[in-house]
C-alpha cells in the first residue's frame, strides 16, 4: 500500500489497513472524518485507486491508474469540492445522471463529495435518493471533518471510517483558511464574552465568514472547551470557560456549539451561525 503516493502520512497505516481490507467488498456509501481535509482527500484518492490499481499491492501508485487518479483525471472519477462553495442540487443530478451508466473501466467509478457539509439540503436530498438506488461498480465517499456535521439519512447508509484527528494544536491546512486563523477567532470570542466589544466587526464583514471557517472557529472554541474541562484553561477562552462562576456555563456553551455546528450542517448563514454563539453566551454569562 503506497499511502504517501497520495499524500498521506504513516500516522494514518492503521486507517489505511482498514482501508484496504474494505475495498474487498467496497460499501456503496463511505464516510471518511477525521484528520484534516487534505488528509480526508487522500485517504479518499487512496481508496479510489484502490479500487481500480490492478497491480499487487495496489494501490501501486505509478501505473496510469493511479497516477490519473491522485492527478484527478482518472475517467472514472468524479470529484465534487466543497472547499470551492455550496454542492449544489444540480451538481449532484449530474452525478446521478452519470451513476446511471455502468464504469468507463474495468474497477469502480469512484464519486467523492469533499467537505459534504456543504452539501445543500436539496443536493443531500437529491443524494439520498441515489444512495437509495444501488449503482453497481460505484463508490460515493463523503469527506467531513465529523459524521455529525452531515445529513443523518446520509451516515445511516454509509460505512464511517475515521483518520486520526488532527493534533489539536495544528492549524489548517495551509491555504485552506486565507489568512484566517480560527484560535484569533477563539480569542475575540473570549474577549467579547468579557466585554461585550469586537466580535460582531468581524462577523458582520462582508464575504469574510465562509462555511470552512466557521467550521474551524467551532472547531478551535471545542478545543478551548477541551481545556477548561480538563483544568488547563491555557487559551484566553479555554480561561474564561474555566473561571465561570456558573456552573451550568460550561454545559451551555457546550449544547450551544452543537446546536451551531447542527445549524451549519442545515445550511445556515455562516455570519449567523457565529453571531448567534457570540449571543447567546453573552446573554447568559452577563446577568
């Protein structure tokens, strides 16, 4: 197994290994969570080739299979981006339309939805629908940081693996966030639970809060909600959570992130969905 051909790394050869032994009787539907999206996008490359490298050991990695495929121009892969914007009802009726005729080749067309929370709700509608009409030789992988931030009709009728997660002080991907860091954001927020100053400038400036980054400012807030549990309390959040003389305030904040990533996944403004944590926390912490 040739991982590091598409780009991942041998912390994740356990991950691989299942990998491997699911390609010999590959699920319609597969989840891959965890780690970070590059990784998520490797693993499900690797999968692809996988499922279509005819070589021992396969994934070999060099022959023209899996070349084209890490290249992203294999004739029986499809790729939908989510770190591009929303997958939208039309993008996924093209796959459907395509699903409905057998593989260019002689292994699996392999479907991959990267960052599947950006599905709308009428594309994961529309998804549904396919995932409930077997297509022989195809594989639909969703790619997420977590099962729970996809429609629940979707992971029902998926087979999950799970990356290793990311190293809760490793940033994104570079380039993935602009020259956004999600720990300032988690900074401001404490700041603003403090003082009631700042968090709405950023929130409320024009194209800057993308879908990826509210997922990264929840996920960078869940780590400070890590550390306040755990007695660290070292991030100026993860301080603030742990100082609270409440304590419920710590439970609330904790529902309130899950109520904010679910709302995410039902395709709510991202601007909205981080001004109504900076909100609702404020509002209890401050009477």
């Amino acid at each position: 197994m040739n991982g590091e051909a598409f780009g991942i790394s041998p912390r994740q050869a356990r991950v691989l290994a299942r990998i491997d032994r699911l390609a010999e009787a590959p699920p319609q539907s597969l989840v891959i969570e965890g780690g970070t999206a590059s990784q998520r996008l490797g693993a499900a490359l690797f999968f692809a080739a996988r499922l279509n490298c005819a070589r021992p050991g396969a994934p070999c990695g060099v022959c023209p299979a899996c070349v084209q495929i890490r290249e992203r121009v294999f004739m029986d892969l499809i790729l939908l981006d989510g770190l591009a914007g929303t997958i939208k009802v039309d993008d996924v009726r093209e796959v459907r339309q395509k699903a409905g005729e057998p593989p260019r080749g002689e292994g699996y067309r392999a479907v991959i939805l990267a960052e599947a929370q950006s599905l709308s709700i009428e594309a994961a509608n529309s998804l549904l629908k396919t995932l409930e009409d077997p297509r022989p030789g195809h594989c639909f992988m969703l790619l997420a940081p977590q099962r729970e931030r996809l429609f629940p009709t979707l992971v029902s009728r998926s087979f999950v693996i799970t990356l290793a997660w990311p190293d809760p002080e490793a940033a994104a991907a570079p380039g993935e966030l602009g020259d956004e860091d999600p720990a300032q954001w988690a900074e401001a927020l404490a700041a603003f639970y403090r003082t009631g100053r700042g968090w709405f400038a950023r929130t409320s400036a024009k194209g800057r809060v993308t879908r990826l980054l509210a997922d990264h400012v929840l996920l960078a807030c869940a780590r400070c909600l890590a550390e306040a549990l755990s007695g660290r309390g070292a991030s100026p959040l993860g301080r603030y959570l742990s100082e609270l003389p409440d304590p419920g305030g710590v439970r609330f904040f904790d529902v309130l992130l899950t109520e904010c990533q679910e709302a995410l996944v039902m395709q709510v403004n991202p601007s909205l969905v981080l001004e109504w944590l900076g909100v609702r926390m404020f509002a209890r912490t401050s009477r």
